[in-house]
C-alpha cells in the first residue's frame, strides 16, 4: 500500500523542521539550498526521521522542481502515518 503526502518545502531555511500535521500541505523547513536535489534528499530525511521509515520507502512522485511536492509512502498503513505525522508534533 501507498499513502500519499503533499508538502510544502522551504529551502534555505534557518532551521530544520516539519509543521503541525493539522495543516495541509505538511509544511517543511530544511536547511539545504534547492539546487541539485539536496533540499529533495534533506525533505525526505526529515520526513524518514519524523515517521520513523528507512529513507527507502519515501519518494517524490510530483514536484522535484516545485516547492509543493507529492510524497509517496510505503510500508506503512495511512492511518499509521497520520498518527505519526501528530505524534512527532513539536519535536525539531
């Protein structure tokens, strides 16, 4: 199964951070400048970090190029992941 996760991603932030999982998009803070993909590779480690996943099982399906991307997720159930997204809440 495949759930999928819209973000809104902030390169060159100050800080490293994802948003309240109340709001959609996701928003998403990285340090890493978008150019080169790094900001794509540190939005996906964020994200792997946040939802407890091996980096493996998140990819971009839409936007490599766009601050809003489509995120697919496997290995995970989409109940799973919500709840984890509100788990992780207020952590940096």
């Amino acid at each position: 199964m495949v759930c999928y996760l819209t973000v809104s991603v902030t390169a060159q932030a100050k800080r490293t951070a994802v948003g309240s999982s109340l709001v959609r998009p996701l928003r998403v803070w990285v340090r890493s400048p978008a150019r080169e993909g790094k900001a794509n590779d540190e939005v996906l480690l964020v994200l792997s970090k946040r939802l407890r996943l091996p980096r493996k099982f998140l990819s971009i399906l839409q936007g490599e190029t766009s601050k809003v991307k489509r995120i697919g997720i496997s290995g995970i159930s989409c109940d799973e992941l919500e709840a984890r997204l509100a788990m992780g809440e207020g952590e940096k």
